[in-house]
C-alpha cells in the first residue's frame, strides 16, 4: 500500500481520493497526529483508507472502521484501534482527513467533543478557501 508522500493526497483510489486537510499557515494536524501512532494503527488506518478509496459509491464499510460522528455536519471517523481520525466528504469524490484524536471511553467526553468543534472548523475553513479559490492555488 503506498504511504504518505509529502503533498495533501494520501491516496487516490477507484471511487475516492483521500486528503490531508492542511491549515493556512500549512499545517497538516492529522497528519502530525499520524505520525506519533503506532505503527499497527498506521498501517491500520492506510488499509481503511485504501479500502473506503476503492469502494463503490455508497458502500458501507463495517461501524468498526468508519462511523458518522456528527449527523449534521457530516463529520466521520476512520476507526484503527482507539485512534479516530476525522474526516468529511466533497464533491469530486474527495475525503478530507482534518484532524484525530485518541479515545477516551465508550462515548465522546467533552475532550473528544472538542476535537470534533474543531473537525468542524477545519471542514468550514476548506469550503471557504475552496470556494475563494485559494485552497488547491
């Protein structure tokens, strides 16, 4: 399976390609989050991502890898391990990581909620720029 290569995409698959969401400022926060996983979940992650990229459109891959975790701003979780890794879907096919995060228990705490507020931001911030034109400039 093909790793990160040192630009935003982490892997264009049949159905989807699959993003690092990166700042203004250009940092790339799950990404950074990636690198300080362990390598079982890395790998772990990189095999849902190629799995979720080379699916058919509206295929459901199984809750223990990937789960909506916000219904109304269509926010989503890739699921190695206790990692979650937050990510949306736009047109064109496109995934976009933002950010992660490590579980805390059964359910999201107010910590966990946190990081989803600023899943959220990020998913705003892309649109914005995306439609100004100055995100993929």
């Amino acid at each position: 399976m093909p790793k990160y290569t040192l630009d935003y995409v982490i892997y264009r698959g049949a159905t989807y390609i699959v993003e690092w969401y990166y700042t203004q400022d250009g940092k790339i926060p799950a990404y950074e989050y990636f690198q300080d996983m362990e390598e079982k979940d890395q790998d772990r992650f990189l095999y849902m991502v190629k799995y979720l990229a080379d699916s058919l459109k509206g295929t459901k891959l199984p809750a223990t890898m990937y789960r909506i975790e916000d219904n109304t701003q269509k926010i989503y979780a890739f699921k190695p391990g206790d990692e979650r890794l937050f990510n949306f879907m736009y047109k064109g096919g496109k995934v976009i990581i933002t950010n992660a995060y490590r579980k805390h228990s059964q359910k999201m705490d107010k910590q966990d909620k946190e990081k989803l507020k600023v899943a959220i931001k990020y998913k705003k911030d892309y649109l914005k720029r995306v439609k100004e034109g100055t995100y993929y400039g």
